[in-house]
C-alpha cells in the first residue's frame, strides 16, 4: 500500500494521510481512488514514517544543516567532501525537494531508497518551519551543523527569540555531534578556497567540522573540498562575453544581502568599477527585514535598483513601500521598477566595463509567484538575454 498526504499524488489503491488543514482534500483524494484516509498531525507522521521504513535514519549517518544562510551552499560541501572519500551520499534541500525540508513521509522514504540502492551517507537542509512544524520528527541525525542565525522569517515566528531557539533547540535536542560557528571558526581551511567571500569561508569551515565529525580522514574529503563548486544561484557568476561582471544570488535576508554585496563591492574596487545591485522582497513574508535590506544595499552598493521579487498575494506596492522606508536617509541613487525583467534589462544597461552587477533574491528559482498565477522566470536566464540585447560593450 502506498501513502500520500497530498491528495493530487494518490492513485486508486493508495492511503491518504490527512495532515492538519488537509480536510479539504479529503473528497479529491477519495474521487482518486484512495481506500482510506489517516488523519494524523506531524508528530504522529513522524512516529508513523519511521515505523513504515524501519528507522531509516538509524542505519546511516544522517547530517542535517540548519541556520539562516549557507544552507545549501555547505550541504553541498559535505556531499562534495564525502563523495571525494568514496562514500555514496544523498543531497535533500532547497534544490532538489518540494520544501527545503519536506513532510517526514517524504524524508524516511528518500532515506529508505537511497539505502536499497547502497548509499552510506544522507545530508539534508533542515529549516526553522521543519523543526517548529515537527517535520523531523523521528529522525536521528548523526551531525547537526548550525551556519548562523539572523534575522528571517518572522512573518512566521513572530520575535527573533522565538526564531533563534527554534534552531537552537534543535542543535541540542537527541544524541548528536552539533557543530557551532563559534568553534568551527576557530579553525583555518588549510587550502584556497574556491568560492570567493568571508561568507563561503565559514561555510566550508562548517562542511569541514561536520566531515570531521564523521571521523573521515582529512586527507580523504580535502581534495573535493579544494575543488568544490558553488550551488546554482549562490554567487553564481553570468558570462556572456560582455566585460563586467554579472552575479546571481538566492540573498533574500539582510545579513544575506550584506554578505554578497561586501564581495561584490570587493571585486568591483578591485577592477576600478562601481557596484549596482537589483533586489526586491518576498510577498507575506518578514516586513521587517524589507527597510534593513534597503539601508545594507544603499550602503555597500553605488547605485540600487528595487524590483518585484515574489509578491504572491500581497501588494506590490505595499512590499515597495516597505523597501522605501529604509532609504529616506541615503543619497545612494536608487530606482524603483516593478517588473522584474524590466528591472533586469535596466541593470545591464548601465553598466561599465569594470562594474560589478548583483542580481539578488531568487538565485537558482525559476518560476516567479503572482496573486493569481507562477509565471516561469530565472533571473540568470534574463540576465543572459539582456546582456546579449545591450550588454556587450
């Protein structure tokens, strides 16, 4: 028997698992051919999933990373570092799942095929809505890493205290090996590393700590760590043959946007050049963190270009308004233009040959989410159109 707790995956035969707020589906998961519906909450899937695949999480290394920023950036790592010492490890996270961490069902089966099919290790993201909404439940990790913690999703949270122990809680909660920045950082990277920024720094001390914490030699994980490359959409460089440098960033939070912008602004003395910067903010999400971000681009950015980003239900001109407020101070040049490929086009057309381009927000995304429809949309796609169009010279 197979189980789904969405409804529009169930084929006749199948079990519904009825998730709170999921009641709704019940009737189109029955008209699909479901035989039984389980109402259960997350705690409770968490106990069931485990039970269904026997644990999965007991019979390999499980590590999860959690922290505001470089999520991806050091699960990446990690897999790199194990995949260089001959392990078969598996990848869940923003990239490659539903959620960045998925409903518990999801995980223990990913985890349970990956055995079957001779993986040795499972390296996963694992985000504050995850650990508050109980989708972990159940597991046992064998490494916890903690990348850092400012401000995010408090439109969800409520109080950055609510929002910090929530991870916190997590690093300390069962028997497990938990990596803090405030020891892993005490150690050198005994190799250039390959990704530019203090940010990417960090985020390789963290891969190394976890590595280390698995008891593999350093010897046998360093040389896919020297050569390790970013995720999409994390500082990724766009390369159209035009002269100035074009970077795609996920950065949605102010220490994010700080982080990328410090570098950009970085490589662009080091050229003579001047740095732009494109970014919006999501749609119901943290209003908090919308002025912060506007006074962290003014501040590190020559001139700032404020655009849509994903305004699903809320007003874009409410989102704008926000965004605004943290720049009644600043005579950093700035331009608001709500369509974001227009927005995208206007950036490239000004710049100069040693400048330094920051599109920032979504990164490796490739749909943009409206009040009424998912348009499909990848900022490195327009970047690359709009280069080809006037960016050349």
């Amino acid at each position: 028997m197979t189980y789904h707790y969405d409804s529009r995956k169930i084929s006749p035969g199948d079990t519904y698992i009825c998730l709170p707020g999921g009641e709704k589906f019940i009737a189109d998961a029955e008209q699909r051919g479901a035989v039984e519906t389980l109402a259960m909450d997350r705690a409770k899937l968490g106990e069931f999933s485990n039970t269904l695949f026997d644990t999965p999480s007991k019979k390999i290394p499980l590590i999860g990373v959690t922290g505001t920023n470089g999520k991806t950036t050091v699960t990446h790592l990690i897999y790199a570092g194990l995949t260089a010492a001959g392990y078969k490890p598996a990848l869940l996270g923003t990239l490659n799942a539903p959620l960045t961490t998925p409903e518990s069902l999801y995980i223990n089966q990913a985890m349970d095929e990956h055995i079957a099919n001779g993986g040795t290790h499972f390296v996963m993201e694992v985000s504050s809505h995850a650990i508050a909404q109980n989708r972990i439940a159940g597991l046992h990790f064998s490494v916890k890493v903690l990348t850092n913690i400012t401000q995010d999703h408090l439109d969800y949270h409520k109080t950055f205290e609510a929002y910090r122990d929530t991870k916190l809680g997590f690093m300390s909660a069962g028997d497990t090996v938990a990596c803090y920045p405030e020891n892993y950082q005490q150690h050198d990277v005994p190799f250039p590393v390959p990704l530019p920024g203090m940010f990417n720094y960090h985020n390789f001390q963290a891969a190394i700590a976890a590595l280390r914490a698995l008891d593999i030699p350093d010897a046998q994980f360093m040389p896919g760590l020297a050569t390790a490359t970013a995720p999409p959409g994390r500082f990724e460089a766009i390369h159209e043959g035009q002269p100035f440098l074009v970077i795609v960033d996920y950065a949605h939070t102010p220490d994010g946007l700080e982080n990328v912008l410090k570098e950009s602004k970085r490589l662009a003395e080091a050229r003579g050049g001047k740095t732009h910067v494109l970014f919006g903010c999501g749609g119901d999400r943290d209003r908090g963190k919308r002025p912060k971000m506007a006074q962290i681009a003014a501040q590190h950015a020559d001139t700032v270009i404020i655009t849509a980003d994903n305004p699903r239900t809320e007003s874009p001109s409410q989102i704008f308004g926000d965004i605004l407020t943290g720049l009644t101070e600043t005579s950093t040049p700035y331009q608001v233009i709500e369509d974001r490929k227009d927005a995208i086009f206007a950036l490239i057309e000004r710049a100069k040959a040693a400048d330094v381009l920051l599109i920032a927000g979504k990164g490796h995304e490739t749909v943009q989410i409206l009040a009424d429809r998912t348009l499909p949309f990848d900022d490195r796609h327009i970047a690359r159109e709009a280069i080809n169009a006037h960016g050349k010279k």
